[in-house]
C-alpha cells in the first residue's frame, strides 16, 4: 500500500452514542444483512405474522412511521400519507415502478455511448467498457494496479472516447457518454487523471484532471439514474438491476454482483484457466451493465411503457 485515508470520527459519534445506548431489541427487525442471514427464514416468518413494517422498510427507514405509531406495512398503507401508502400498497401487490410524472422521457443524441467502470476497492479502476449502439468496446488491465498498466488502460479509454465525440463534432453530430449513477465514474475519471497526468504511452496521453471536470460537468455526460430517480418510484429501489428487466433487459450472469466482481478481479490476476474464466465474466458484467443502461434509456424515452402512474 503507498497510500492512506483519513477521516474525521465526530460526525459518526451521534450514532455510535444511539447504537451504545439503545435496549437490546426482542423481536427481529429486517436489515439489510438479514439477505446473507442463515437466520431469516426463522426471522421473516415472525415479521411476516405481524405484518412488520421492516418488511417494506428496512433498518431505520421506518423509523419516522414507528415514531406516529405505524408499525406494520398494513398501517402505512392504511395511513393514507400520500406517495408513502401508495408505494407502499405497490411493494404489496408486486408493483415494482411507478411513475411519479405524466410523460416520461429522455434526452436524445445523434451518437450515444454507455459507459461503465468496475474499480478493484480503492486501488484503482482496472475496467473502462463502452457500448455505441451496436459493439461493445472494453479497455481492461489485467496486471496490479497502480502503475503504467492503469494508466496506459485509462489513457486508451479517454483516447477512444474523445476521438468518438471529436469526429461527432466534426460531422456536425450531436455526442453524449451516458452511465448509471456517475459517481463511481465520476471519482476515478477524476482521480485516475490525478495520479496518472503527463504520462504517454505512444499515441495516447492520460488527461488533465481540468480535461476530465470540463466533460464530466458538460450536457455532454449523461447520469441516466437521475432520469430515472426524477421520474419513476421503486418501493424496492431504482437500481440499474431493478429498473433495466422491467425495462425488458436480463444480465447473462444474473446473479453476478459488485461484492462478486471484487473476488473475480483478485482471481483474473493469475494466468490459468480459472483467472481467464474469471476475466472473460467480468467482461460479460461490464458488457451486460453498459447494454442494460442503453436498453433504460431508450425505453424510457418510449415513455416507460406498463409503468403506471404513482
């Protein structure tokens, strides 16, 4: 390790003081742990018997409910508090979106390109994949990172997308990069620019962290999840994984995840058969995620079809 983070400790010590001095529950509540739980099933069946709200609600998203003496998922719904009863009434009739406006759109580009970039922890981004409609493009590093290896495979990225929207430019095209929730993206185009400027590698330079701020805050680069958060209501979220099947997209490995990309990374690293399996699956992760963001947006722009309103 070459580098180290520190972080303030007194914004975390309100709920640090909370959690010390709160009475030992006796009856479960549903966290989002309880999904690796070996416990649940003995859990669930006795939230279910009452109707606990956690059910709905997970951990402390109830607790402003609990506090006006709302306890089950029944009882919310009952409450008739507006959006709150109603997604509520959805998650128990198995509605999965609802749309929180009359027309739902999205934006529109002569060339569009899907963006997505898997990050190994916080050592650095070893996979850039692009999707243009019709190929998918990846730009991935299989050596530790850190080092030239990154930066060539940054550069290479940052290369090919500039060059994309430079001859949309020149052929009087209108151009955006589009990516679910930039924040991932957003962090190590920045940073990978931060740690890697003024390096070459033939043809190709690693950006100025300027370059990177100038196109990540343009019209240019699309953050398709905040279409999505403006316009439509999950009462199980609005994750690309909830949102893209209803949108008529499946993934490959469907039950491949971030936490599960993060031990394929480590095993991709080796040179047998298992490391190749391991990379080619985080290639159809990457792929699947960049065509599931493209397969959103159009669907949105059809103006999210059976997505009724909330």
């Amino acid at each position: 390790r070459s580098r180290a983070f520190l972080t303030p400790t007194a914004p975390l010590q309100p709920a640090l003081d909370a959690a010390l001095t709160a009475e030992l529950p006796d009856f479960p509540r549903r966290v989002k742990e309880c999904a690796t739980c070996r416990f649940w099933p003995l859990c669930e069946e006795q939230l279910v018997a009452v109707d606990d709200i956690s059910l709905y609600l997970a951990g402390d998203r109830a607790r402003k409910y609990r506090d006006e003496g709302i306890d089950t998922v029944g009882g919310l719904i009952e409450a008739d508090l507006g959006d709150a009863s109603r997604l509520a009434q959805a998650w128990r009739d198995g509605v999965v979106l609802l749309r929180k406006v009359d027309e739902v759109t999205a934006p529109a580009t002569d060339v569009e390109i899907d963006v997505d970039m898997e990050a190994y922890l916080d050592q650095g981004a070893y996979l850039w994949g692009a999707f243009d409609g019709e190929n998918y493009q990846p730009f991935a590093t299989w050596v530790p990172l850190g080092g030239d290896g990154e930066a060539e495979n940054f550069a290479r990225f940052w290369h090919w997308l500039m060059e994309r929207r430079a001859r949309a430019h020149a052929a009087g095209q209108s151009f955006a990069a589009y990516c679910w929730s930039n924040h991932g993206e957003n962090h190590w185009l920045l940073m990978s620019a931060r740690r890697f400027v003024g390096r070459t590698f033939g043809s190709v330079r690693v950006p100025t962290e300027a370059e990177v701020r100038a196109f990540i805050s343009s019209p240019e680069w699309v953050d398709v999840f905040r279409l999505v958060r403006a316009q439509l209501a999950g009462p199980g979220g609005l994750g690309l994984k909830v949102v893209a099947p209803e949108a008529g997209y499946t993934w490959e490995d469907g039950d491949f995840d971030g936490e599960e990309s993060v031990n394929a990374r480590r095993i991709s690293r080796g040179s047998d058969t298992t490391a190749l399996e391991a990379r080619r699956q985080l290639l159809r992760y990457n792929e699947d995620d960049c065509r599931a963001t493209a397969t959103v947006r159009h669907w949105l722009r059809a103006g999210a079809p059976g997505v009724e309103r909330l």
